[in-house]
C-alpha cells in the first residue's frame, strides 16, 4: 500500500512538473527593462497560440516589433512608442495559414508616425488601443491592412493625429466597430483595392477630411450606427465604386458634403473592368443634415436605377436642412444661377434633397458635375469667394509661433465687400476686400498653448469654414 502511494505522488509530482513546462512555454511576461530586442525575442520563443504580455503598465521606447506567428499581445496597459516612422507592430507577410492568424493586440498605447502593419494573417483582431500618431502627412496611418489577408477585427480603438486611422487595401471580410477615429488629417477610414464583405458599425468619425472613402473595386458594405461629423470633405464618399452598400441608421451632420455616390468612374482600380456602375444601394433609417453645402450628392446616377433594387433611399431618412442644395452648388461652379434641365447628362433626385430655402421643393433633375469644389461658398451675394486655409507647420513646441494662412479666392466678377476673417483660437480677426478674378491670403500668427492637439477655429463673415489642427510637443 506504501509502495503504491508513493508511486501515485511521484506520478502526481511528474504530471505537475509537465503541466508547468507546458504553461511555461504558453507564455512569457515582458518586463520594465525589456528593449524592443529583448521583446521580439520573447514573441518568438513563445509556443503557437501562446500570450505574451507586458507586466508593467510603463511607456517602452524605440519599439519596433513583427508579428509571424499566432500570438496574443497583452499590453495590460502599457504604452509603445515607435522607433521613427517604422510600425511599433507589423505582421509581415507569409503563406504558412497555420501559423498566420489568430493573432490579438489588445490593451495598449502606441505612439508614433506609425502604429500597426498588417501585410497577411487570418483572424487578425485589434482590440481596445489608444493610437497616438505624431504626424498628419502622406503615409502616416494608424492602422495599415493590405490585400493578403482574412477576418480583421478592430474593435474599440481609438487613433487621433495620423493622416488616416484606419487604411484598409484589399482582403476579405473585416470589421470596424465601436471606434472612435477623430482628428486625423486626411481619412478616418480609407477602403480600396477591391477590399469586400466589410461592416463598419457604431463607430465615432470627427474632424478629418473624410469619415469614410472608398473604391477601386470595394464592394459588400454594411456602414450602420456611426456618427459622421466635422469632414472637411465628406462624410461618406463611394466616389471609386457603388456596389452594394448598404447605409442603416447613421447620423451624418455637420459635414461640408453629407454623402456622395458616384458611379462611371474609370480612375484608379474601378476602371479596369470598365467604368463602375451603380448596384445595390440601400439607405434607411440615416439622420443627414446640417451638411454645409449638401446633404447627398448622386454622380451619373441613372435615373431609371433610382427606386430600383440597384438604388433605394427609402421615406424612412431624414435628410433636411442641408446648406445651399444642389442649386446654388452649380451656381458656384458656373457663375449663374441653375434654371430647369441643362446638358444631356441628368441625374435625378427625389426626396432626399432641400433646395436653397431648405423648404421640401423637390428637385426632379440635376447636371453631374465632375470634380465637385466642395470648399467654395458665396459669403456676399453675386461674390463666389473660395477659402483656403494652411498652416506653416502640423507640430511644433509648446509656447512657439506658428502662422495660419487664409487665401481668399474670388470667383466672380465684381468685387467683394469687406470679408472678416477670424481666428477663434487667438480670438483675433482681420477683413478684406477682394476685386473680381482676383485673390488675397491673410496671415494669422499664433502661439500654440498647450501640448497635444491644438484646435484653431477660422470663421468667414460668422460661418465656420475650417479648423485646423496643430499638435504641440
């Protein structure tokens, strides 16, 4: 009896040695001292499947770590800062599907030009991150996925200070949801290079240029329960291709253009297969308004689509009280007023669509007009003035002088009366007086006050005409 209960703790002994090997090689912890060497070593010698993750809630410099097998980044908190414009995450591309995918980044902040590189993988998911970028120009995106890839998930992110949030090129079956993308220069959530079956859902899009652009070849699309606002832009823009989209219950306000659609683009990825036709477009239960120039825009819509199944926008919108409407738009391109049916090309709008007065006039058509100048306004009558607002840098020191630059652009003929420019942060405003054809730039110094996001408000005569974004360091 003896004899055999020593073999039982032996055997209880080995089994419990076993399973701490095991659990050993399932894991490994990254601590305060860890370089980004130290931390790559770590993920590579952790088993397929296994976690490794960050103990200590502390910022990590210089990260710049790749990602080749099925992994689980737990940041419990910590914080990565890039090395440079290099991506503190980049899943590098590979055939091998069993050890490409499942893989999790989740509980971290990023900091950098660059935040994370997918480049292959099935099963990605990003879950609960703070992306923090450092610079608004070309290339600089908080989420970057290319076309080698499977199931993405991004859920609960939040990405401020890039160019774009989110860059999506190709691939199949993603999904954005319970985001929040706010000032970012260029694109919250930018789609192409035939990526498909995609749901953006409930997510927060504020102060870019455009909440959501796509084409080349995009289809699939759920875009349900986002607020979209503040684009300088466009709320949404399927300007690259209009296969089925489907728009539920999203607010879009407070955008220069609410939505466009456009079809017949032979640009880009969308005109290899000849130019992009319209198909499958539902709209129900959207909030549009407020929109400073339109509301929805339809580009070589074919009128005999509309009501279709290729085309439904369906009573159960509301899209009202929408700035200027399609009549003054096309004043502003062509300098007269829009009278009754002109050109051949007519797309048609029914309900969705205010006129000047933002009473229920239905307009019945409307002339395409390619290249839409969205930033052009009529601030004084018979006067079309186009603001262009710039900056001398997107970053600079706490306590140092930037300059805000303000060219005013008349359009028109006759000259303007006085235009007032004012700069809400410095609370400082100049006036002008521009002659016809011609154009003058008002320069604005300020002084950036605190760290972080700078938000610099610019009226034209009361009207908000864009805020631009200034990081300080």
């Amino acid at each position: 009896m003896i004899k055999k209960l020593i073999f039982l703790a032996v055997l209880i002994v080995a089994i419990l040695s076993a399973s701490s090997v095991v659990s050993a090689a399932d894991m490994e912890n990254v601590t305060a001292s860890d370089n980004s060497a130290a931390i790559q070593n770590k993920i590579n010698s952790v088993d397929l499947g296994g976690t490794v993750t960050f103990t200590d809630p502390v910022i990590y410099e210089n990260i710049s770590l790749k990602l080749n097998r099925s992994v689980t980044i737990n940041g419990n908190g910590a914080t990565l800062k890039a090395n440079g414009s290099t991506p503190v995450f980049t899943i590098v591309k590979g055939f091998d599907a069993s050890i490409y995918k499942n893989i999790l980044i989740q509980n971290l902040t990023i900091i950098g030009n660059n935040a994370i590189y997918i480049g292959s993988g099935v099963n990605i998911t990003l879950a609960d991150l703070n992306l923090q970028g450092l610079s608004t120009d070309y290339h600089c995106y908080g989420i970057d996925i290319r076309e080698g890839f499977l199931d993405s998930t991004i859920r609960n992110v939040n990405a401020t200070g890039f160019d774009s949030a989110v860059m999506l090129g190709g691939g199949d079956r993603s999904v954005i949801t319970g985001c929040n993308f706010h000032d970012n220069g260029r694109n919250s959530i930018s789609i192409f290079n035939y990526a498909g079956n995609l749901e953006i859902t409930n997510n927060i899009l504020a102060n870019s240029s455009y909440g959501i652009h796509f084409g080349g070849g995009v289809r699939n699309i759920l875009i349900s329960g986002n607020n979209i606002s503040g684009m300088a832009c466009v709320g949404v823009a399927a300007i690259k291709s209009a296969d089925s989209i489907t728009f539920l219950n999203n607010i879009i306000q407070f955008n220069v253009i609410g939505v466009i659609i456009k079809a017949a683009d032979t640009q880009h990825m969308g005109g290899i297969n000849g130019p992009t036709v319209v198909n499958k477009i539902y709209m129900d239960g959207n909030k549009i308004q407020h929109n400073s120039l339109i509301g929805v825009l339809l580009e070589n819509i074919p009128e005999s689509t509309v009501g279709t199944n290729r085309f439904i926008i369906t009573d159960n919108n509301d899209i009202s009280n929408n700035g200027v409407g399609f009549e003054a738009y096309y004043m502003v391109q062509n300098g007269a007023k829009w009278t009754g049916e002109i050109g051949d090309s007519l797309n048609i709008v029914k309900n969705y669509v205010k006129d000047i007065s933002n009473e229920t006039t239905v307009v019945e058509k409307i002339i395409t007009v390619e290249k839409p100048v969205i930033s052009e306004k009529p601030v004084v009558k018979d006067v079309i003035i186009s603001p262009t607002v710039k900056t001398s840098k997107n970053k600079i020191k706490k306590g140092k002088t930037i300059t805000v630059s303000v060219k005013l652009t008349n359009f028109g003929k006759d000259k303007s009366n006085a235009i007032k420019v004012y700069n809400k942060y410095t609370k400082k405003s100049l006036t002008a007086v521009v002659n016809g054809k011609k154009f003058k730039t008002l320069k604005f110094k300020v002084k950036i006050m605190k760290k972080g996001i700078n938000k610099i408000p610019i009226q034209i005569n009361g009207k908000l005409i864009a805020t631009v974004n200034v990081r300080g360091l």
